[in-house]
C-alpha cells in the first residue's frame, strides 16, 4: 500500500512537471508571436518611413520647379513691362509732337503773317513733321521687330530640333560608312529627289536672299537656319552617295549644294 501510495505521488508530480513545462511551452510561443509582431511593425514603420522621405523628395523638386518658374515669369513680366514703358515714351512723344504741329498749324490760319514769316514757318512745320514721321517709323519698326521674334521663336525651336535630328543622323551615317553599307541607303530615289529639289531651292535662294537678309535679326537670320539645314541635309547626302561609286553625278551635284551653302552657314 506504501509503495503504490508513492507511485501515485510520484505520477502526481510528473502531471504537474508536465502541466509546467506546457505552460513554460505557450509563453514562448507567445514571446516568439511577440517579437514577429514587433519585426512586422517595425517593418512597416520603415517603409512609412521611406515612403515619407520620398514624398519629401518629391515635394522639395516640386518647390523648387515652382520657384524656377517663378522667376522666369517675373523675368518675362519685367521685359513686358520695359516694351511697354518704350511704347508708352514713343506715344507720348508722338502724341507732344503732333500737338506742338497741330497748334502751331491753327496758328498759321488764324494769323497773318509776311511772305518772310510764312516761309520760316513752313520751314519749322517742315521740321516738325519730318520729326513726327522720323518717331513714327522708329516706333513701326519696333513694333514690327517685335512681331518679328514672336513669330520667329516658335521657329527657331523646330529649326533647333531639326538640326539636332540631322546632327544625328550625319553622326549615324558616319558610322554606317565605317561598317558594310546597307542597300537601303544606296538605290533610294528619295535622295535623287532631294537633290532635285535642293537644286530648285538653290536658285529660289539666290532671289529671295536679298528680300529676307535686312528683316530678320542677325543672331536669329531664317536664312542661317535654313542654309545650315541644307548643308547637313547635302552632307548626309554626300554620305550616302559615297556608298556607291557609280553615281557619279550625283555626287557633283550635292558637292555644288555644299559649296555654295558652306559660306552661307559660317
């Protein structure tokens, strides 16, 4: 009876080690749960953390566009605002001078004057008017040359482009010819068209060269752009017909567009 009594003791015991190493057991598992969650939180609290960072990023790029912007529209307000004060001085000299004119013409029907004193007058309304005329050209001729460059802008960005477009493909044909010529580029009738009309162009340029050097300013000349389009337009040419020797003809031909746009150009 003794011996059983210690073996239910001793089982006892062993339940109740048992029931403690389970419980030890969970309190692990929830630590380990615990620290997973923590992993994922801090995981995520560092990309919020990135993810702000970026937008920060984004909005000081923002910032500073907006400021660049700015600038330019004040930079563009404060060129308005000079053409503007320039027109208002011309007109308000036109304005003081066709006065000065107008009353001193009422003066002259109202007064009586010797053969001497009309002379002398019509002498100094002469001047006058000679005056006026000389404001009112120079203020048409602003006005014009600013008609000029607004239309020209738009223009000399896709001259630019264009240069740049031809720039790249001399580059492309360049290394095409260290390489094995494409077939492509030898038997084109595009480029015998081209040359066609860079002929017919030729002549047009020598007509209305003198017509269009005195309207455009010297820096932004259309004829400039035009004649270095064409030199790169006759090189690339040049390029293509130096794949195959037997034209030529052509050859020669777009040799004469290159010298005569060449000095054109510089």
């Amino acid at each position: 009876m003794n011996q059983n009594g210690e073996i239910f003791q001793l089982r006892k015991q062993v339940t109740q080690q048992e029931n403690q190493i389970k419980q030890f057991q969970n309190e692990i598992e929830k630590t380990k749960q615990g620290c997973e969650i923590d992993q994922v939180e801090n995981k995520k609290l560092y990309e919020m953390t990135q993810i702000n960072l970026k937008l920060s990023q984004v909005i000081d790029e923002k910032e500073q566009k907006i400021h660049l912007l700015k600038h330019d529209l004040e930079v563009s307000q404060i060129k308005v605002d000079e053409i503007e004060k320039v027109n208002n001085n011309l007109l308000n000299k036109l304005n003081e001078r066709y006065q000065i004119f107008q009353s001193q013409s009422e003066q002259f029907s109202k007064s009586l004057i010797s053969s001497e004193t009309l002379f002398s007058q019509n002498v100094e309304n002469d001047y006058y008017q000679q005056q006026l005329q000389i404001l009112q050209n120079k203020y048409d001729d602003i006005l014009k040359e600013n008609q000029i460059l607004l239309n020209n802008s738009s223009q000399i960005e896709e001259y630019k482009n264009k240069v740049a477009l031809l720039s790249l493909e001399v580059s492309r044909y360049h290394n095409l010819q260290k390489g094995s010529p494409s077939q492509n580029f030898i038997q084109s009738p595009r480029v015998e068209n081209q040359v066609m009309i860079n002929k017919i162009s030729l002549n047009q340029e020598k007509e209305s060269r003198i017509k269009t050097e005195h309207v455009f300013d010297n820096n932004y000349k259309d004829s400039d752009f035009y004649c270095l389009l064409v030199l790169l337009f006759a090189e690339i040419e040049s390029l293509r017909t130096k794949l195959d020797e037997k034209k030529i003809e052509d050859r020669s031909q777009v040799q004469q567009i290159i010298e005569f746009y060449r000095p054109k150009a510089q």
